[in-house]
C-alpha cells in the first residue's frame, strides 16, 4: 500500500479523496449501509409528529419545559446531579473548558488518535492541546503515558470514550487527584457505556460533553449536545456561559455564548433516550457475531472489552493494512463502510504547528482502520452478509 505521508509530514489529500470516492455508489447496488437513518427514526415518527405539534401550538421553541425535561431525563440517565443542554458536542467542551476557567497557555492532555473537534475545542479557548498515544487493543489513551506529559501548565486530562469504550477511568482518576487536575470526558460517541459498579460515561470526571449529531448511539434529527456533572456552581456557571452569558435578560455576567439546544431537538431526543439501552444491546449483539465469526488473518478486529457493558460500538472498527483494498472489495460487494478518521490531528493542515511531532501509533492507526457497517437496525441477515464477504476477502500476495 502507498504511503498518506508526504516529505514536508502532512498526509497526501489526493490520496484521502479517493476514500471518498466510494460514496458515489449506486444506491440500487448498496445492500448494507453504514447507517440508515431514515430507518433508524422512522421508528419514532408518531411519537415526534405529536411532540412537534405540541411545540408549534405552544409557541416556545428555545429553553422552554421541553428542554428542562431532556436535560432532567439525560442527568437521571447518566446518574448525575446535573446536566446542561447545548448546541453541539464541540461547544460542550468549551463551555466546560471556560467554565474551569481555561486559559491561554494552559495545557490539556488528550489523546492524539481523538477527532480533531477535541482539540478545536482546547484551541478556541487558547489552551494547547498536549497529544497523548493510545493504548493499541482499546484505542483509548494509554494512561502509562500521561504522568510524561504533565507540567506546570498542565490543567485538566481529556480521556475520549473512542468509539464508544470507557477509557481507564480508574487511572486517571488517580493521576489527577495525585497532580491535582480536572477529568473532562469527551464522551461524545460513548451514551450509555458504563462501568461494573453502574457508574456510567458522564459521570466519571468533573464534567463531560456529549454530542447528539443525528450519527450518534442517542442522535438528534440536527445538531446537539449536553454537558453532565455533579458540581452545581460548575452547572451555573455553564448554563449562563450558553445563554450569552447572561442569567438575567440583558443583564450579562460573562463574554458568553449562544449555545442552546432548542425545543423540538430536546423533545425528540427526549423520546429516544427511551430506547437508548435496547440500542446500544442490539450494536453489541453486532458487535459480538463479528469478533465471533469474521475469519480472516488480513484483518485485525477489535478487543473485546473485560466488561461488556463499557462498551456501546458507537463504532465497529478493524485493522488491516491492505485497508483501502479491503473498502473497495467491501464497496463491490454493497457494502458501506467509512474511515474513521482518514487523518489525525496532527497531520490536518489546521495544526500545521504540529505537523513535524512523530506519534508513530497514532499514524499506524489513521492508515489502518476501517468501520463496519453497525446499528440497532441492521437485520442479522445483513450482519452475516457483512461477515460473509469479510472472510471472503483476500489479499493478492
């Protein structure tokens, strides 16, 4: 396979738009998607048709009694004190950020192999995201690493719950509570994932983001996301920041922002989180006939977790180097897979300050991954399908 890495450290983008390509396909020939979510809400359409109804009579369509419910259901969901819904995952982060009082010059460790809305995140706040490697098996950061990153600029650690598995929580915990640190969870792809004593992603840190974007295991018809914690002046202060900064109208304690999750999402979100659970039990049922069943020596499958409940499969995500061989064979045969992600942060043009680190993990990960086809609405024909063609698959050798 050809290298994505140029000369001057940044990835070949020619390359990467060919990855792309393959989206082009004929929908008539596309026998498995990669998720269908006109299937996956179509579900729920009476239910949101009704609740549309009532906001349009009501007239109240931004922090109304829609949004205090969401936010009440997701807090006992989550089994914290609080939570503040916002506009997008992204946003959540920096609200929590500036409400920890973040900044310039501070530092944040995350994991380098994250989605770079993680690190936008610590760069709109002017704090300078400090990359950490990740633990291979899992691809969550590798906690042996994060003691090595830590200095006197050091604020807070970002674990991300990738692709929907708890990072070591535990661990972490310890090294922040030793280094006197915030824990700030991005878990933006993780609702649901809990640990054996029941504690779930959300509550695990001094607060967490979550994002809602229609994808996601708990996924809004648009954009959304909360911020859970169980620190009530923290709370406060994040739903003022949101509101302009303002608690009282035109009366304005912070430079704010305009963050807020209007009426109708909160509502539909609402009624999904309902069947939150049952979704995340059918991706693990996925999840589980793939790494039981796929047979093939070209391709690396994901470890499963010690505890099946840490893990939600936001993401069903493989290793192969033949990886963009192996998405057009799959192509070929209807089936719709993505890469998540093409290019770390550290090789995206937007960090061109990074370009020149070397994290040799992270880049193996980038050129290897490639995510299956997996959702609460798949049939088990459709699973079996998928598994079929992967032991299928070969390598020209």
């Amino acid at each position: 396979m050809q290298p994505l890495l140029k000369e001057n450290n940044c990835f070949n983008y020619a390359k990467i738009e060919k990855l792309f390509i393959l989206k082009e396909m004929v929908e008539t020939s596309l026998k498995v998607p990669f998720l269908d979510l006109q299937k996956v809400n179509s579900r729920f359409q009476d239910q949101f048709q009704d609740t549309l109804s009532a906001i349009l009579d009501s007239g109240w369509f931004i922090l109304g009694d829609k949004v205090e419910a969401f936010e009440k259901d997701f807090a006992e969901y989550c089994g914290v004190k609080h939570s503040v819904a916002v506009a997008n995952g992204l946003e959540a982060i920096v609200l929590i950020l500036k409400a920890l009082n973040v900044e310039k010059g501070d530092e944040i460790i995350v994991p380098a192999n994250t989605y770079i809305a993680s690190i936008l995140a610590i760069s709109q706040v002017g704090a300078i995201p400090i990359l950490c490697e990740p633990e291979e098996n899992s691809f969550n950061i590798n906690t042996l690493l994060i003691e090595e990153k830590i200095t006197q600029r050091t604020k807070a650690i970002m674990p991300v719950h990738l692709y929907g598995q708890l990072a070591d929580m535990a661990e972490i915990y310890n090294i922040a509570k030793k280094w006197k640190l915030s824990i700030i969870e991005d878990a933006a792809q993780s609702h649901g994932a809990s640990k054996e004593n029941g504690k779930k992603a959300g509550n695990l840190s001094d607060a967490a983001a979550f994002s809602f974007y229609p994808g996601k295991n708990l996924g809004a018809l648009g954009d959304g996301g909360a911020i859970t914690t169980n620190d009530h002046s923290l709370m406060e202060k994040i739903k003022i920041l949101r509101n302009y900064g303002s608690k009282f109208k035109y009366e304005n304690l912070y430079k704010g922002f305009n963050s807020r999750l209007d009426e109708i999402q909160a509502a539909f979100l609402s009624i999904k989180l309902q069947y939150l659970d049952q979704d995340n039990q059918r991706r693990r049922e996925i999840a589980e006939i793939y790494t039981n069943t796929i047979k093939n020596k070209h391709i690396r499958l994901p470890k499963k977790p010690a505890f099946t409940k840490s893990h939600v499969w936001h993401l069903f995500v493989l290793r192969t180097i033949n990886r963009d061989d192996l998405q057009k064979f799959l192509t070929s045969k209807g089936i719709q897979t993505v890469v998540h992600y093409p290019i770390p942060p550290h090789k995206q043009r937007a960090y061109s300050e990074f370009n020149n680190l070397e994290l040799p993990i992270t880049e193996r990960i980038h050129k290897e991954v490639l995510s299956l086809p997996i959702s609460p609405v798949m049939s088990n024909e459709q699973v079996q399908y998928v598994v079929d063609c992967l032991n299928e698959y070969k390598v020209n050798e």
